[in-house]
C-alpha cells in the first residue's frame, strides 16, 4: 500500500523525467505497475525500491515504461495524414520531406506516414521519418514491426495487403521498403540538446502526449519542437491539444477541416 508520501516521491520522479503530471486518481494504477516492478526486482522494501529508482538508470527507464500510456494504432486521426498528404503536394518545403513523429510509441504513426508519403510521392527515397519515444518497450516493438489485429483495424485493407507480410493468423510484419525509412530513438521531448541531434523537420506529428502535461512542460516541449523545424514547417497535434492562443511560435492554419500549426519565421514574427 502506497503511502501519500510515497505517491507525492513517484509523482516527483515522474513529472521530472517525463514531464507527466499524475492525479491521485492514478494512485491506485502506479500502485500496481509499482509492485510488480518490485516483485520482478526482488524488492520488498518501498525505501529500497525508491533507492533503486535514483540511483539506477535501467531501474528508472523500466518504471517509466511501466506506467507510460502507449495506446496507438495505424491511421490513427486519419484527417492529419490527409492534410500531410495534401501539404506535401501543394507546398514544397524542401528534400527529402522530413518527418517527426514524437512520441512514436509502438511505430503505428511513423509507419502510417511512411505509407502515405511513399502513395503520394511514388518513392521511398523522397522521405524519411524519425520516431522517438521515452519508453525503450515500446521501441523494440516498433523496431520488430510486427503487429496485431487491433494495430491494423483502420488501416485500409489494400495497405496492409501491399505493406506488410503475414507472419500468422492475425500478426502482420511491415516491409523493408516502409521499415528501412522510419529511424527510432530513445530520447525525451523536454531534452533540448538530444531533439537538436536529430536535425530540422518539415513536418513534426506531437500527438497525444502533451494533454498529459502542465503548462510549464507543454511549454518547454512547443519550444523545443519549434527549434527542430524548418521555417514554414507545420506541427500537428492530437485532437484533444491545443496551442496556447498567445503563442507567437506558430499560427493555426485549417486545412481541410483540421487545425494545423504553422512554424512562424524569427523574420516573419519581427513584422
Ligand atoms: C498515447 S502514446 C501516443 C502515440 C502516438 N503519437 C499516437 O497518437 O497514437 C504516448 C507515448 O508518449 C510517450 N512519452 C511519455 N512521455 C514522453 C516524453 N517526455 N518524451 C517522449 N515520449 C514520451 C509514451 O512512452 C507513450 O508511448
């Protein structure tokens, strides 16, 4: 049993290395994931395990995975890959198109744009997609690219047909041609100096994960993402995040019924 003091520690270390705010409706979830984490680790202790926590990574990237949300499936908001697909054929931002999708957790999302782009544009070489997320589990899965019947239930059937092989009754494996364009890494939104790393994106997809941060964090993640685009570049959120109206960084802008944030140049902004 979780003491308030205990929670009010997790909730810390979590919200300092995700960026993830816990409610005390969540105590009874982190509850259990914290006790099978303890019984994997030999750990009877609270005051042990908590030790463990600080002072090993490994221990600490398993409890982040832990008590991550990864739920994603292929096509997942349909409207934003359309709005990709037509973006990418009306307005030239540059070559190869550069995609960002953070965070990727199991795949289903860089995968899903790869397929679009590779339909719209007619070659693998003219894209490339990045896909990063905190959680090293569901990055081996997206690495492995197999997948169930759930994951591709949206997914038009002539897609699966020419994207994927079946490996068994309801398990499908994604393509080299789609596979070898989507690089993974482990890395965290709000770490400002790996996101740099990865280079300048057209594109970036930012979806379902900031409803789960506080202002502060959203914040910083915004800012770091902004500094990852190009000048022009469009960012996309989930359905149920919004920018700030007082952001300056970006300007809403409807296509096709959906919301889309445009990266406003540092020169534009001066005027
Ligand atoms: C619900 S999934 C969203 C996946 C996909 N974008 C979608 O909309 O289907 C949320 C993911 O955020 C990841 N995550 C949580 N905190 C993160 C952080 N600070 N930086 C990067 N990824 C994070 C989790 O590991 C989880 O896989």
């Amino acid at each position: 049993m979780l003491t308030q003091l205990y929670y009010d520690t997790l909730k810390r270390i979590i919200y300092e290395n995700t960026g993830i705010v816990f409610d005390e409706r969540k105590k009874y979830f982190v509850e259990n994931r914290v006790s099978e984490h303890m019984e994997e680790l030999g750990i009877t202790s609270l005051k042990e395990y908590l030790f463990k926590l600080k002072m090993d990574k490994n221990v600490l990237k398993d409890f982040i995975s832990k008590i991550t949300v990864n739920e994603t499936y292929f096509y997942r908001e349909y409207y934003h890959l359309k709005v990709l697909a037509r973006l990418v054929q009306t307005e030239s931002l540059g070559y190869p198109v550069r995609v960002l999708s953070i965070p990727c957790s199991t795949g289903e999302e860089p995968y899903s744009i790869a397929i679009v782009l590779n339909e719209v544009l007619g070659s693998p070489t003219k894209f490339e997609i990045t896909g990063v997320d905190i959680d090293k589990n569901a990055l081996a899965k997206a690495k492995e690219g197999t997948y169930g019947r759930r994951s591709v239930s949206r997914l038009p059937s002539q897609y699966l047909e020419k994207y994927f092989y079946k490996v068994d009754e309801g398990r499908w494996k994604i393509k080299e041609i789609i596979k070898k364009r989507v690089r993974f890494y482990e890395g965290n939104i709000l770490n400002r100096l790996f996101l740099k790393g990865l280079g300048k994106f057209h594109y970036v997809f930012c979806k379902n994960l900031l409803i789960y941060f506080d202002d502060r964090a959203r914040s910083q993640a915004i800012n770091n993402l902004y500094d990852v685009m190009t000048d022009g570049g469009y960012l996309f959120l989930g359905h149920a995040e919004s920018l700030s109206r007082s952001s300056s960084l970006f300007e809403p802008v409807r296509i096709e019924n959906s919301i889309v944030y445009r990266k406003v140049s540092e020169d534009e902004d001066e005027w």
